[in-house]
C-alpha cells in the first residue's frame, strides 16, 4: 500500500512539473483547437498549492457544451494562472484572511468583426452622409466627397465596420 501511494504521488509531481515546464517554455503562438475547460483545470493544477497556502478556496463551474475554439493553450492558461493569483491576491493574498473563487466558463457569441452597421453618419457641420438611395449589401451607404485634382468624386462607402465594398462614381486609385 505505501509502494502504490509513493507511485501515485511520483506521477503526480512528474504531471505538475511537466505542467510548469510547460508553462514557463517560451514558444511562439501556436493556434488550435483547444478545449478550453481542460486548460483551466491544467492552470488550477499549477496554482493549487499556492491558493490553499492564501487560505482561498475554489469553486469550479465548468460548462460541458463548449466546443474547442482557435487558441494558444498555453497562452490561455498563462490568463488562467495570473488571473487567479491576483484574485488570491486581492482576497488578502499569503497568511491573510482567504476567501473564494468561482471560476466558470460558459459560451459567448461575439460578432466578428464586419457585421455591425453604421446608423448615423453626419459632416462637421451636421449634414446627413446616409444614402439610402445607394444601398451595399443592404444599407445605406455612406455618401461622401473625394478630390481628384480640380474635381470632387461622389464615394460611396460601405457602412459596415471593417468590409470594404465602396463605390465611386469613377475609378479612383485609393
């Protein structure tokens, strides 16, 4: 019985150094998919010690239905493992009074970037830049003047953030 508890813990510090190793090993970013409640609990592991040290406790609420996301794991868990020792920290940190931690995750939707409409677009001195009778991709475009030289160009842009579907009433070099 304490052959199989020294094999036991002997893995266990191997996992732990392995994981630390890990962490402090300096690579470039390296994007996958990764699953996100694993690299949390990767980042708890590191940090366990310190926290029962500080006296805090920690609350897991891991969802179950995310999916992997593109991501550095070993980035994430670099988040992981200083957001929660500042937040041991900020609990009163080494020989203080402890406290809690809830970690959770959960599914966000956050829209890429191109897909939020500019509803309101005005000149300096207030006039309207909308032009609903010139429509991209279903918005109004942005109406707006560009010199060429001695003349002015109508341009008409795309009012979504980030797309570059613009129009002009003549070919213009930019």
């Amino acid at each position: 019985a304490d052959l199989e508890v020294i094999v036991r813990e002997t893995k266990r510090c191997r996992e732990i150094v392995r994981g630390l190793l890990d962490f402090a090993r300096q690579t470039p970013p390296h994007r996958q998919p990764t699953d996100v409640n694993e690299v949390v609990r990767r980042g708890v592991a590191i940090v366990m010690n310190q926290l029962a040290l500080s006296q805090v406790s920690l609350d897991f609420d891991l969802a179950l239905d995310l999916e992997p996301v593109p991501a550095d794991a070993n980035q994430v868990q670099q988040v992981v493992v200083n957001l929660l020792l500042n937040a041991a920290d900020a609990l009163g940190g080494a020989g203080g009074a402890g406290g809690r931690i809830h970690l959770r995750t959960r599914r966000a939707e956050v829209p890429p970037r191109g897909n939020t409409a500019i509803r309101a677009a005005a000149c300096p001195k207030g006039c309207d830049l909308l032009d609903p009778s010139v429509r991209i991709a279903g918005f109004p475009s942005i109406r707006v003047l560009r010199r060429a030289g001695d003349r002015e160009v109508v341009v008409h842009l795309d009012p979504v953030y980030g797309r570059v579907r613009h129009r002009a009433a003549e070919p213009c070099d930019a």
